[in-house]
C-alpha cells in the first residue's frame, strides 16, 4: 500500500479554501485517508493540518471560527495592525475552541509543522509535542507574520519563531508521496485552475505560484480577508478542486 501524506500551504485567511478541501477528503476520499500516514503545513496550512490529524469531526467549528476570526479582523481600522487588536489573541482563542485535550498525544508523529527562526532565518519542521500547550504555541509560531501579528515572534523551546511559509510554505514529508493543496493556482495537486501570464511559475518558499493577477488578489486576502461571500465561494472552491483530485486520481468512491 502506498504510503500517503497531505501538506497544506501557507495563505493566512485563504484557509477557508483549506477547510473546502479537507472537507471533501473526509467525505468522499476514504481510499486516501485509509493510507494517510501524516499531515504537513505552514501557517494557516499548519492549522487545518492540525485539524485534520487532531480533531476531523470538528471542521464545521474550524470554519466558523475563521469566519469569525475573518470578521473581527474586517471590523478593526486597519486590520490586524490596528493598535490594540491582538491577533495571537485571537487565534489562541480558536486553537482552545478546537483542539482537543489530547491533541498533542494524536498530533505526535503524525502533524509536521513548519516554522522558522526568528534570528537565523532557518526552517524547522516540528513533529513532537510534550503538550497541548507546546502544540498551540508551535501553530501560533507557524502563523506569526512581525508587525501583522505583534513584535516578538513566538517563543517555543526557548527560541523565538514565525510563520514557516517564509522558509518553507508547503512541506514535503520523505517518507511516501506527498499530495500538496494550495489556494494559488500552480502545479500544486489540489489548487485552482486558471490562466496565468504567459504561463510563467514563481517558485515562493518550496511553493508552485502561477504569475497571474488572480493568484496576485489571492495573496493580498491571505491578510486582508474578503467579506463572507468570497470566503464561501473559497470554500466551494477548495471543496471542488479537492473532489476533482479524488476523481482524476481514484480515490473517489464509486
């Protein structure tokens, strides 16, 4: 049996397209999940990569605390960097709402989480957690982007950390093939599909982006979240891109 592992791409609030996809593997991809060994992420891939291997009967909250979380961030002058909005805050909140009191001991192994250091700029992919809190602040490292998310990047084992999609936005597990999801189109496995300029891929941090003025709005609402129509159509969007995959590959039930 081949051995399978799914990665999720850093794209900050483009994580609704995340929860779409996962969506559809947990309700029609049986034949995949029956080989998933681990999950990977960076950022808010990291999250529903934590979701997925941690708490999978739980999605439907993980989607209405984004869209919550979307709209708390909507409602501030000027977004997240409003002074006096604590972003970290805020997304603990929702770790605390999902995750459940054994998370750590599920996650073990089985959850790969990039992060990067905050002085030496190196990647570090983190599979083991002592404890629920140890997993919650290596998610809150994984998604600290300086002065979007605060000023002091996250500490974990004594060093500090940030978003690991700035040294490694989609890991690669080696053992096993990995199947990639992105909300930019590219050469992902599960990603959107449209036209690009001149058909040119920028290589962003491990990650496959089409040059294209779409995949250029898709990155300013990694941070600045679209209103609630736009982030149910990328949700659909992830959910369909996702139930394409399992077709073209097999996976789907028949």
């Amino acid at each position: 049996m081949t051995i399978l592992n799914l990665s999720f791409a850093a794209c900050g609030f483009m994580g609704v397209y995340h929860l779409g996809a996962a969506g559809a593997l947990l309700q029609h991809g049986d034949r995949l999940l029956g080989s998933l060994r681990a999950c990977a992420g960076a950022s808010a891939g990291a999250l529903v990569a934590a979701a997925m291997v941690t708490a999978p009967d739980r999605l439907e909250l993980c989607r209405d605390f984004t869209f919550r979380f979307a709209e708390s961030v909507r409602q501030q002058r000027f977004g997240a960097v409003t002074p006096g909005y604590d972003f970290l805050l805020e997304l603990r909140e929702g770790l605390e709402e999902v995750l459940p009191a054994e998370a750590h001991r599920l996650a073990t192994d089985r959850l790969y989480v990039s992060i990067t250091h905050s002085q030496t700029g190196r990647n570090r992919t983190v599979s083991t957690f002592s404890s629920r809190e140890e997993l919650i602040k290596v998610l809150l490292a994984s998604s600290f982007v300086p002065l979007y998310a605060g000023l002091k990047p996250v500490e974990f084992r004594g060093q500090r950390w940030m978003d690991g999609g700035f040294t490694d936005s989609l890991p690669i597990l080696p053992v096993g093939r990995t199947i990639t999801v992105s909300p930019f189109a590219g050469l992902q496995d599960v990603c959107p599909v449209h036209g690009g300029l001149l058909d040119v891929q920028l290589r962003l941090a491990n990650m496959s982006i089409m040059l294209s003025l779409e995949n250029v709005r898709r990155l300013t609402r990694a941070l600045f979240p679209p209103p609630p129509s736009t982030m149910h159509f990328l949700w659909e969007e992830g959910f369909g891109d996702a139930v394409r995959f399992l077709q073209r590959e097999g996976f789907m039930e028949a």
